[in-house]
C-alpha cells in the first residue's frame, strides 16, 4: 500500500513537472529572489529584535531588589530569546520559499501543460493528418493561441477540400477513361488520402 502511495506521488509530480527545465528554471529563480528578499528583511527585522532584548535585559537588570540568581536567568534568557527568534524567521523564510515554488510550478504547469500539447500536435500534424483532437483543460493557458492553431488547421482543410473538387472536376474534363489503369489507381489514392486527412469524426 505504502509503495502504491509513493507511485501515485512520484506520478502526480511528474504531471505537474511536464517541463522540468523550464519549470524548475522558474521556481530557482524565484526562490532566489525570495531568499534575498525575505533574508534582507529578516536580517534588519532580527537585528532589532536583539537591539529590543538587549535595551529589555538592560533595563531588567538596573531594576532594584534583583537578587544574583534572577539577575543570571535574565542574562541567560536573552540568548535563548534571539535563538528562538532567529528560528522562527528561519522556519518562516522556509516556508514562504517552499509555498511560492509550489505556486510557481502550479503556475507555470498550466503554461508548460499546453504549450507541450500544442507542440506535440505540431509534430504530430502533417500533409496528411489536418484535424485537432486534442483539447486544453479549463484553467490552461494559451487558449487564444490554441483556437489560432485550430482555426489554422481549419482553413488548411477546407482548402483541401477545394482543391479535391477542383481536382475532380479536371478529371470530369478531360475524362478517366483517357488516363492509364496505373495512373487512375495513383489518382484515386491521392483523392483518398486527401480526403482522410480533413475528414473529421
């Protein structure tokens, strides 16, 4: 069962990282930027949370009627302090980097996801395949660049389908029964593979 979860896992990231070199090129760069960013904010936001344990502790300590032991746990209480807010702005970077990659790589997923299928269905179409099977996912984008390519393919069949009628009709002319038996099986492929590639199921 354990195995079976982790399988699932692995092919849940896989579908988001459907370009991992673009993908994971945005998440580093972003991760980046937000290091630097939140670490110079969290640097100045520290060092004044010491300067404030620091004046705290200084004040504490000028207090009347301190006895030597409560005078020692507040000098060893301002370490822990500025450890724990150290870690704090620590888990807290941490979390704020981990939480936007994931959003880049949702983010960019829905960019990568259907820019791979409309590249697949460059390679995929040719001289004789014309017809768009493929649809994107509500959410993607590109959507306007998808109905151009759709729309292109379009125009490519029906000036298919003129040119088989206006091949036709030359044959009509000039009469089948004029072209060798080798030559009207050749004519009568290429009609069929045209007509193939624009028919639409």
């Amino acid at each position: 069962m354990e195995a079976t979860n982790q399988a699932q896992i692995k092919r849940k990231m896989r579908n988001f990282l459907i370009d991992p070199s673009f993908q994971l090129s945005w998440v580093f760069k972003v991760a980046v930027v937000t290091t630097v960013v939140v670490g110079i904010m969290g640097y100045f936001l520290y060092g004044k949370l010491a300067e404030s344990t620091d004046l705290i502790v200084g004040q504490a300590l000028a207090a009347e009627g301190l006895t030597p032991d409560a005078q020692q746990a507040i000098i060893e209480q301002a370490p822990h302090d500025k450890m724990v807010a150290l870690i704090v702005l620590g888990a807290g970077l941490f979390g704020i980097v981990l939480i936007l990659s994931l959003m880049t790589i949702v983010a960019t997923h829905k960019i990568a996801g259907p820019a791979y299928k409309i590249r697949k269905l460059f390679l995929e179409i040719d001289g004789d395949h014309l017809q768009l099977w493929a649809k994107l996912r509500k959410g993607d984008q590109l959507h306007d660049m998808f109905t151009a390519f759709d729309a292109m393919l379009r125009r490519l069949r029906e000036s298919r389908r003129r040119d088989m009628e206006l091949f036709e009709l030359m044959l009509e002319a000039t009469g089948e029964a004029k072209l060798p038996p080798w030559q009207q099986e050749k004519v009568e492929a290429i009609l069929k593979k045209f007509s193939a590639s624009i028919l639409m199921n």
